[in-house]
C-alpha cells in the first residue's frame, strides 16, 4: 500500500497532509526516515509518524479506527489544526465527546468562523479537499465599503490576490449599507485567505467571515461551538461530488 494511502488508512490525516510530513522528514519507517512519498509499505513495515508507532491494514498492525464524520461550526479564535506549537486553542478541542482522532478537512483561518467537516476518513479528506474535484465553499462575507456592480463582477470573473488569479467565483449581495455590504461568495479553491484577498484586491476590507456551505452541505442552525455528525445521505451526497 503506497505510504500516503496507509498512514490515511490510520485515521492520522489526509493522503495529501500524508505526503507533506513525508516530505518534511517527520515520517520513519523501521526506524529509517523515510522522505519518498511513493514508498509501498510492505507487511512487517514499522511506520511512525512524528514519532507514533501507526497500524494498518499492510502491516497487520492495530485495526483502523472506525471512520466517523463531524460537521463543526467553528468559532473565531481557534486555529484549524490537531495542535498547536504556540498553545492556542485547535478545533479538536471542542469535539469534547469525540474518542477517534480525527482531524480538519481543508482550513479556516482562527478569525474566521463557520462550517468545519472533521473526520478520521483520509480518502474522504482527500475526495473533498483536492482541486481537481472543485467542490464549491460558500462564505458569508461582510465587508467594509460598497460593494459596487463593477467590483460584483470583478470578483465573478477572478481577481488577482497576488500573483494568482482565481477561478470564477458566485457573488450575490444580500444587503448593501451606507458603508458595509453583506455578500455571499461561492469558490472552488482554497488559497489561503483567498476570499478576505479577493474582497481586499476591490478595495472592501473584510469585517467578518463566516464559511455556511461546503458543497450540499449547509451549516443550518448548528450553534456556534458545537458539532453533529454527519447523515449517511450527507456523506454520500459529499462523496458524489
């Protein structure tokens, strides 16, 4: 089994954040570094990850966690990832029930709020998060300034937020004040801080950001803080993608 698939087949991350620690020599095989991402684990293999001895089906190891799959509405302040060298708080911590390891699909920034997917699933990590599937990300935006006719179709057609330009985006403005707009952006990318970089290349400044979709999956009235898991129809209706 190529080493990114087996270490998701765990329940430790995505194949895509597999590949990532590989490459950044956090990944030893029978004691040895190992920094080749399509190494094929062979049964026997002692596979650690930032020092964790992980089982899987290649080795006859621990059987893999069952897989489970959370919708969270994330909060502002916490920072989208299973620790944090600084001591800040991580996402993880509030699915205070939760006893598999699971980790964050994709990324939101600690300011930002909203609709986090949580899962111990690599191959559904993977499903959703890699570009070429495009699943779409819906953000409540509100925004300083006036969201003009001009900037709406600057932000539907692509912006450059600094040597990229991104893909054709949905923009609908839900309410226009005298000096701030609530708009809705749909996008098919995850740059990092893409849509506070696209509001910011039209000159509006993002107040506050809340992500309420992720492809046919909505936030609804899950309160901020908590968390549900998944239907077996929503899941399915994600993997269809």
């Amino acid at each position: 089994m190529r080493l990114n698939k087996y270490i998701a087949a765990a329940g430790i991350c995505s194949r895509r954040k597999a590949d990532e620690l590989t490459l950044a020599g956090k990944v030893k095989i029978n004691g040895v570094v190992m920094d080749q991402p399509g190494y094929d684990v062979k049964e026997g293999d002692r596979v650690t990850v930032d020092g964790r001895l992980i089982g899987g089906p290649a080795t006859g190891g621990k059987t893999a966690e069952r897989k489970v799959y959370y919708v969270l509405n994330k909060p502002k302040g916490y920072i989208t990832a299973v620790s944090d060298d600084k001591d800040r708080p991580v996402v993880t911590e509030l699915l205070t029930d939760v006893e598999e390891r699971v980790f964050p699909i994709g990324r939101l920034d600690c300011n930002t709020s909203g609709l986090l997917l949580m899962t111990n699933d690599g191959d559904f990590a993977y499903h959703l998060s890699h570009p070429k599937n495009e699943v779409w990300k819906t953000y409540r935006a509100r925004v300083s300034g006036i969201v003009t006719k001009e900037r709406e179709a600057k932000l539907r057609k692509g912006v450059d937020i600094g040597g990229y330009v991104t893909a054709p985006a949905k923009v609908t403005v839900l309410k226009q004040n005298a000096n701030s707009a609530v708009v809705e952006i749909a996008i098919r990318e995850g740059k990092n801080r893409q849509v506070r970089k696209m509001f910011n290349a039209v000159g509006c400044k993002v107040l506050d950001l809340e992500r309420i979709a992720v492809g046919t999956l909505r936030l609804g009235r899950l309160l901020t803080g908590h968390y549900r898991r998944l239907t077996r129809q929503e899941i399915d209706a994600l993997l269809a993608l």
